[in-house]
C-alpha cells in the first residue's frame, strides 16, 4: 500500500510543472474573449475604459 502511495505522489510531482504553462494559455484565452465581448458591447480600449458615444455633434 505504501509503494502505491509513493507512485501517485511522484506522478502528481512529476505532472503539475508539465501542465503549469498551461495556465497561461487559459489566462490569455478568457481575456481575449472578454476584450471581445467588450468590443461588441461598445466599449474601446482607453485610459480609462470608456464605452463609445454615437453622437451627431461636429468635433471641436
């Protein structure tokens, strides 16, 4: 019983470096779908994030 502990410890060990990088790829992903999702809503990307304005007034 204690060798099967030991190799599901050391598979664990030995996997969560391999998937680490993956959370990055993850990260990236849900913020391009939301920046996407933002787009379609209006809004634009500025310091500060503010949503366009369709007006009909000439620009000073």
């Amino acid at each position: 019983m204690k060798i099967k502990r030991i190799i599901c410890v050391g598979l664990l060990l030995s996997v969560v470096p391999a998937l680490s990088g993956c959370w990055y790829v993850v990260a990236g992903g849900a913020g391009a779908y939301g920046g996407y999702k933002m787009k379609q809503k209006g809004y634009t990307l500025q310091n500060p994030i503010a949503k366009e304005k369709n007006t009909t007034e000439p620009s000073k």
